[in-house]
C-alpha cells in the first residue's frame, strides 16, 4: 500500500462502532474516522489490518448535508466519541438503522419496531462511568482520555458528555494532585449512583492516602478505594453503601452497587431497559437471568412480584446480588455458572421468560440450547450489533419469531447501539 498518496474519495456510510467506508475514485475501499455519510474528502492511505484498508482523513472537500462542526474540542484526537460530526437526529437514525440490519433475517410484518429517539444531550442522558488516564507535566496533573489507537492522553476542560458531578470531580481531582504530586496515581474510575459517586485510584504500589484530604466536591457523596494489583480496599472510611434506583411496576429499589459491580453507563438507559423488561415481562410468574450481574434488570422484575433465578460468572457480582435480594426480601437467587461452559441447565428448564444480557461476543452457545430450556418466551438484550446477528440467526433456528425489537442509545455520540429484542414460540 502506498502510503504517501492523497486519494480523492466519498463516503459510502457509517458502519457500527463508528468508523466510515469510503470508495476511491479507482474503486478501492478503506475505513476511516470522522468522516460522514455522502462527504467529498482527501483521504491518506494509513495501514492495512485483516484485509482491511485504512486511511486518514485529510480535508473534506464538500462536506454533506448530515454533517456538523463538532461541539467537542478534542474530538478529532479523542478515541472515545466516534460520531461526533454527526447531529443528533442522525445519530439516532443511523444506530437504529444498525439495529434493524443485523434483525433483518428476522423481522416480520408484524414485529414491533421501536427506534431510537431523538434526545438532547442532558444531565439524564450523559455518561455516569468513566475512566480518566492520569497524566503528570511541568504545570499540573491532569485527567484525560488515551487518544484514538494511542497510550497518548487527550486533555480537555470539559467533556460533554460526562454528567457535571464528574466533570466537577474531574476538575477537583486534578487539583488536589498537583498539590500533592507524591500520591499521583496512575488512573481514574469514576461511577455515579443515584447518591454518591465511587472513585478507584489505581496504583503500581500500596501508598497511604487521607481520605479526609482527598475531594469531597459534589452535592452527592464519594466513596473512595485504593486498588494496587488485584486489590481493592476502601480509603473513606465507614465505607459507604451507595445506591441505585431502579424503577420496579410498584414502589422503586435501591440496590447497593460496589465500585467493582457492572452498572449501564447511562442512567436515563438503564431506566428505560428496566420498563421496557417490566412491559414485555407482565403476566410471567418465573424468570430466569443468564449473565446477570448484580440483578439489575431482574431485581427490579422480582420486586415486582416475579420469581427469579439467576446465573453469573463473576462470584462477587452473585453475592452482590444474593445480598440486595435478601436486603429487600426479595423472590430472587442467583448461582455462579460460566455459561460460555458445560454447564448443568436443569434449574434454567421451563421459565415464563429467559433474559439473556450477554457480554459483546454474545449467547450463541445458550441459543441452541432453546429446545431443551423450552422458555415461554426469550429477551435477548445485545451492545454489539453482530453478536446480536450471530445470536437472532441461531433464535430463529430454533423456532422462535421476533415479536417486538427495540434500538437504544446509552452513549451518545459513541459508535456503539444496544438493542433489545422480545421472542415468542
């Protein structure tokens, strides 16, 4: 590959995970960032990956009519938003367009179909979970993100689609280590529940902190931890049990979340997956939840008068759960199980409802276990578009239709979708 030539070129359309393809005027094909349906660029061939072609964008020479001047400052070095040229009534055409390509074997006349809707980015839809990279220079300590395919680290004053409670901690995190530059530590977990915020500084090595010292800079609570290696202690002391609410079809929760528990980086998200669950789940009495978590779209169905039963891999994430089901005296057990194993379906067999909420790669192996799990009906909830193809393709073999099928963003401005689809026998 010559990678010293400047390419005339137009761009085809935005794939998942937001990168573009666009067509040369020789007829090549490459990948590229930034760039938007229907532009007229200059492009540079980069590398070439898995068969793949790459190129950077140069200039656009005629920009299209669905792009924007980014809002974002950094967006162009930044690796974490993919679509920022792009507004947001696109943004939400485009992953809804991804949802219903990788469904398409599936869908039937008669299949509910809900797309995406178009939302202004606000305190309810911005991200509650980040991860700042730690990065130590002559005027300051500063907390950014890597750059796109880089150990690089991007700085700016304000990140947009943060909530303002981390953008605050941010600002003040970055303050108290310049100040204190001999417990800098290498990065930052962030997670906002509904009445605190866990912060996980990361070091190479055990070191002494003053919790009383560090920032207490929100109107919420923060809960301080010290992780070095596989070790994760509390520095704030009593630890605090900060909360979640989720709503239930009676009265919300509060489910205790640790600063290592798996929770939807969207808050506004994770309540509208829990009533779209709490909708298609009415009537059934028995739930079984594959790939559970800490319970949080079961317990919400359990508190709601369901039975549940559960499977994780992760034992701390069970015993999170067992604790808040007890806690709320609730109908619901879970049980470690790697399910991408041989495991014992026995106790899974005859469920109302079987929610599947996998990891990216998907519950294939699951999937072809329909015939003998023989669920009433099956949720499958996907965060990645071809995993959710694989897994609708092996559904369908097993006689199951898709009934309704829902497209969501919990991250605006990202490449990423999450859909939710609800099959019948």
């Amino acid at each position: 590959m010559n990678k010293h030539r400047v390419l005339k070129a137009k761009v085809k359309r935005i794939l998942p995970e937001g990168e573009a393809l666009a067509r040369t005027e020789e007829g090549e094909t490459y990948r590229l960032r930034h760039a938007v349906t229907d532009d007229e660029i200059l492009i540079s061939p980069s590398h070439k990956r898995r068969g793949v072609m790459y190129a950077h964008l140069e200039q656009v020479v005629k920009p299209s009519t669905k792009r924007i001047q980014a809002a974002c400052p950094v967006a162009k070095q930044c690796g974490g938003c993919a679509l920022q040229y792009v507004d947001e009534r696109e943004q939400a055409s485009l992953k809804s367009a991804w949802v219903q390509h990788a469904f398409d074997t599936a869908l039937q006349v008669e299949t509910e179909w809900f797309p995406i809707e178009t939302r202004v980015l606000n305190e309810h839809s911005q991200r509650r979970r980040v991860r700042w990279q730690v990065e130590q220079r002559e005027d300051g300590v500063y907390l950014g993100f890597f750059a796109y395919q880089s150990h690089d680290v991007v700085l700016t004053p304000h990140c947009m689609v943060l909530t303002d409670a981390l953008n605050s901690l941010r600002q003040s995190l970055e303050r108290y280590f310049s100040k204190h530059t001999d417990v800098v530590p290498e990065s930052v977990y962030a997670v906002q529940l509904s009445d605190g915020i866990h912060v996980v500084l990361t070091y190479a090595e055990k070191i002494m902190l003053a919790a009383d010292a560090l920032p207490q800079c929100t109107d919420l609570a923060i809960q301080y931890w010290q992780r070095c290696g596989a070790s994760l202690r509390p520095i704030s002391k009593p630890t605090l049990a900060l909360s979640d609410v989720l709503p239930t079809n009676k009265q919300s929760i509060a489910l205790h979340i640790g600063p290592d528990d798996f929770v939807q980086g969207q808050r506004f998200g994770n309540e509208s997956m829990i009533q779209q669950l709490l909708l298609w789940c009415q009537g059934a009495r028995r739930v079984v939840d594959l790939f559970s978590g800490v319970g949080n779209l079961s317990l919400p169905l359990a508190a709601s008068g369901m039975q549940i039963l559960g499977a994780e891999v992760n034992i701390a994430s069970v015993r999170a759960a067992n604790a808040n089901a007890k806690r709320l005296k609730l109908d619901a057990h879970y049980q470690q199980a790697n399910l991408f194993k041989p495991v014992d379906i026995t106790p899974f067999v005859g469920a109302d409802v079987l929610l599947l909420d996998p990891p990216r790669k998907g519950a294939k192996a699951i999937c072809r276990l329909l015939p003998r799990l023989m669920p009433q009906c099956l949720i499958l909830i996907h965060c990645d578009v071809h995993a959710a193809e694989g897994d609708a393709l092996e559904v369908l073999k097993q006689g199951y239709r898709l009934k309704s099928l829902r497209a969501l963003d919990l991250f605006p401005y990202s490449g990423h979708v999450e859909s939710m689809s609800l099959w019948v026998r």
